[in-house]
C-alpha cells in the first residue's frame, strides 16, 4: 500500500520559515518524480517544486530563491524548506509522488502565514 504522509506544518509569522516532510512507503521511492503542490481556498492546486530521481529540481516562479526541494532517498522522504514566507503562501501544501502510469497523493498539511 503507497502512503505519502506530510509534516512540519503549521502557523508561522511573514518573514519565517517552515520544513515540509514527506515520508514515502509502499513505492521504489528512488525512481519516482517528487513534488510539492499547494492549494489556496478558492484557488486551483498549484505546482510549487518538483524533484526528478536524479534531483533534478524545478520551481513555481512565484517561490524560487525562497524555498528548496531535496530528497533523502535513504529516508525515502522528500523535504520543501520554505524561507521569507509570506501571506500568499498560505495553504494547504500536497505531497505528490509520480512514475509514469502511477502518481500517488498525500492528504496535505496546512500552512498559515500570518502575523
């Protein structure tokens, strides 16, 4: 059975940082694309960072130079250390996970940037 469980979220002032955990079971975590997604209330899911196996990363403009994606394939979980999080970050942050035919979804962690 694929599990994807996230932490590390929560309620962090506009400035501050958070790290997102994504502990990964039941898939060969080494060959699978990474990524976090994220979804705001009333707004579409939304790419945020991707990771290949061979840690190839990517970036929604709107978070690049501030947050970085990396993965420990020893842990088998993928990390989104988000830093100078503002109040649009607010949201729920996904856990996905993805080799072609399967993807694979966490249940999401909430986090709330607000003074």
């Amino acid at each position: 059975q694929v599990q994807l469980v996230e932490s590390g979220g929560g309620l962090v002032q506009p400035g501050g940082s958070l790290r997102l955990s994504c502990a990964a079971s039941g898939v060969f975590f080494s060959i699978y694309t990474m990524g976090w997604y994220r979804q705001a209330p009333g707004k579409q899911r939304e790419l945020v960072a991707t990771i290949t196996n061979d840690g190839t990363t990517n970036y929604a403009d709107s978070v690049k130079g501030r947050f970085t994606i990396s993965r420990d394939s020893v842990k088998n979980t993928v990390y989104l250390q988000m830093n100078s999080l503002k109040p649009g970050d607010t949201a729920v942050y996904y856990c996905n996970g993805r080799h072609w035919p399967s993807e694979y979804w966490g249940q999401g962690t909430q986090v709330t940037v607000s003074s």
